[in-house]
C-alpha cells in the first residue's frame, strides 16, 4: 500500500494530468473529487458558476466519499485555481477531511499563473486540520506545455521525496 494519497479536483483535465503523473512517480494513490452538479466546462457560464461559488464560499456536493487519510503519511491535494481561490469543491474537501499529523502538499493549476494566493489558501485550510504543511506548486496551461509541466512536476516529487 502507498504511503501518499492524491486528491484533486479537475475541470478542464490540467490538474488531472498533474495528478496522474504524479501518482506514477509516487506510486500513490488517486482521488479525483466528482461534483453532484458539473460545473461548465467553456464559455461565459464557466467563469460565472465558477467565480460565484469561490467568491461566495460555496461547498458544492460531491458524488465522490472524502477518503479516510489514516493510512496514509502524506496527503497531496491539486484543483485549479478559480478567482485567485482554490476551486469551490475543494471547499467541501477542507470541510470534511482529516488531516490531523499529515504532511501535506498542495499543487494548483492555472492560465495566468498566479496561483500564490489559491495555494496559501489550500495550506491554511489543511493547517487547520492538524497537517504539517511541505510543499506547494504552481503549474500552468499543463495541457498547453506538457514538456515543462513534467519538468516541474519531477522537481515536485523530488521535494516530495525528501
């Protein structure tokens, strides 16, 4: 059994493709949160659903079961970064984990590239729970550079080593 447990949220597939690569590296474990009511994935309506549930807190329902984390030593947890926020279901995530002793590690992808804010966020959440924070990332446009997101994300799981 793995020691590392990945739980992520992904819309447009960039955080998938992170997740994935780094269970492969890590041989750990995938989560990948469901929400009861997808969210859209294109137009002006993605962007409204989307900033309007970070900006007003929303904890959407998940079709997904929080994992139990008690097995597992380090928990990485990757979304997409909505409204300089981590994405609304990743609220749900924070609100019904345990992450009391973890050592935690949090990624977060976007277009832009400012994802400082989004993984300060993701940290103080997890923090709360009891975790040790270690290690954020920041990846861009994964499915646009996949050359230097792999670039990164083995940087990441060197750090994740450690």
């Amino acid at each position: 059994m793995s020691d590392t447990l990945i739980i992520y949220y992904s819309l447009e597939g960039n955080v998938d493709f992170i997740a994935r690569n780094l269970a492969e590296k890590l041989n750990g474990d995938l989560c990948r949160l469901e929400t009861v009511k997808n969210y859209p994935k294109s137009g002006l309506l993605k962007f409204f659903h989307g900033g309007k549930d970070v900006v007003s807190g929303a904890k959407p329902e998940l079709k997904t079961e929080i994992p139990d984390c008690s097995s597992y030593s380090k928990v990485i947890v990757g979304g997409p970064v909505w409204a300089s926020k981590p994405a609304a279901p990743l609220n749900t995530l924070f609100e019904k984990i345990n992450l009391f002793g973890k050592n935690f590690y949090a990624f977060a992808s976007s277009a832009g590239g400012n994802a400082d804010k989004c993984l300060k966020l993701m940290c103080e959440a997890a923090e709360k729970q009891g975790a040790s924070v270690m290690s954020c990332e920041s990846f861009v446009n994964p499915l646009k550079k996949p050359e230097a997101a792999l670039e990164k994300v083995n940087l990441f799981v060197q750090k994740i080593s450690d």
